[in-house]
C-alpha cells in the first residue's frame, strides 16, 4: 500500500509518554513528510502537543503545510499556515465539565480511592474538550522524566484493575458521555461518540483524503487499547511496540 496519509498515535508511538519528541525521531518524521501528509492524533491537549511534538520538531518550515495535528482525540485540529493555526475546537461546556470534576471526585470517594503519596500537578484536569484523571498527576514526566514514565508504569500494573473500576463507575454515572480508560494513569471523558474512529472521521472530513488512502500507526490496536477504536473504520493498521518499531516502520512506507 502507497497511503497518501500516514496517521500517528502520540504518546507510546511516536513519543514515550507525555516525554518530549526524540532528535531521531524527529528526522524520521522530518523525512516522511517529504514524501507524505502526515496527521498526529492523541488525548493530550493542545499546550501538552506543543510542549511535547511541536517545539521539539526539526523540520523545514516549507513541510509544515503537510502535518496536521488533532489534539483531545480529534476534538480540535491544528493546520500550519505561516503559523500554527486553530480549525476547530470542540469544547463541552462548562457546566457539563464541572459535572465531571465532580463525578470523579464522588467515584473516588465512593471506592475509598487511597492516592500516591506524591502527585504531579493536577490530578483532574480541564482540558476544555475533555476532562482527563491522571492518577500521578498531569506533570510528573515534565518533572521525572524519564523516572515519571518508569512509576506510570509500574502504577498500571499495580492498578490496571482499578483503573477499570473507575472508569465503569464514571461510565454508569455519566451515561450521555464517553469514558475511556487511555494512557498508563489516565481517564478521559469526552462528549458521546469521541474515540479515534472520531477522529479518523475528522480526519478524512478535513483532509478531504479517503480512509482506503490512510494507513494508522499505533501502539494499543488491540480490545481495549485506547487506539483500537480506529479498526471500525476500515482504515489499515499496523501496531507497534513502542517508538523504536515506529520508527523502523516510518522508513519502510513507500513512497
């Protein structure tokens, strides 16, 4: 297959989790998009896109036109035009979010939830479009690094259990939303319907690219993965384990 889009999960796929774009990985991209459209989808916000991705991205200016970025699962996109420029956003309203803060917080009273002894910034986060629980905190890679990847880790397996209790708790409290179990700490809830097939969707609408003309590269293309909602579209996908296969994969797409 000869896509004409290549689309990108972010965090384990092109970037360890919320860990900044490697210089490798970042030459690997800057190459494909002399050759292709490339589109990143993810459930961090905009100002965590341009943290992690954009500010790190060694690339002509002149390929920029040919990356597209949908931050909060597609809920908003990003397009360069001699700036990086907003196309939509999709916000729930503010009534609708504050709900959620404090659907959470009754969940957690309710299971007796015990937290770390240390977080990282927000626990609960308003990123507009959605609310996300992270249970470390929302900054602890910005401040570990490479430790805070290592305890998000290990908290998952720990608390994969937990982690599914709560997002089902949520889920039958909020039935008009959508609560998904994404990353290694985080919940996200969003409007009705939004998943990557969402996204993909938005993605075909906008780029105006069919979806038999798109290949996805992900890292969780499997029954509960946060990227296996992409198969209900048809489009074609290949997993990978982790930015390493990513970027071995980057450099066999044909051309």
């Amino acid at each position: 297959m000869k896509p004409d889009l290549v689309v990108f999960d972010l965090d384990g796929t092109l970037t360890e989790t919320k860990t900044p774009l490697a210089p490798d990985m970042s030459d690997a991209l800057a190459d494909l998009l002399k050759e292709k459209k490339v589109a990143i989808i993810g459930g961090g916000s905009w100002k965590q896109f341009k943290k992690q991705f954009v500010s790190r991205l060694r690339c002509s200016r002149k390929l920029l036109p040919n990356l597209f970025l949908f931050p909060t699962t597609a809920t908003s996109f990003y397009r360069y035009r001699g700036g990086w420029k907003k196309v939509y956003a999709k916000e729930l309203p503010k009534k609708e979010r504050r709900k959620i803060e404090k659907a959470f917080e009754e969940v957690l009273k309710e299971i007796h939830y015990v937290p770390p002894e240390k977080v990282y910034g927000k626990v609960i986060e308003d990123r507009k479009s959605q609310v996300t629980f992270s249970a470390l905190g929302q900054d602890i890679v910005a401040r570990l690094g490479e430790k805070g990847v290592r305890l998000k880790e290990a908290w998952t397996k720990k608390n994969g259990p937990l982690k599914l209790t709560i997002t089902k708790l949520m889920q039958k409290r909020l039935p008009n939303l959508e609560v998904h179990a994404a990353g290694f700490t985080s919940i996200d809830v969003t409007e009705k319907g939004i998943d990557k097939a969402y996204g993909i969707r938005q993605i075909e609408r906008h780029l105006h690219i069919p979806v038999k003309k798109m290949i996805f590269i992900g890292d969780a293309i499997f029954p509960g993965g946060n990227d296996y909602a992409v198969t209900k579209t048809g489009v074609k996908t290949v997993k990978v384990s982790g930015p390493k296969e990513t970027k071995r994969i980057i450099k066999k797409i044909p051309s």
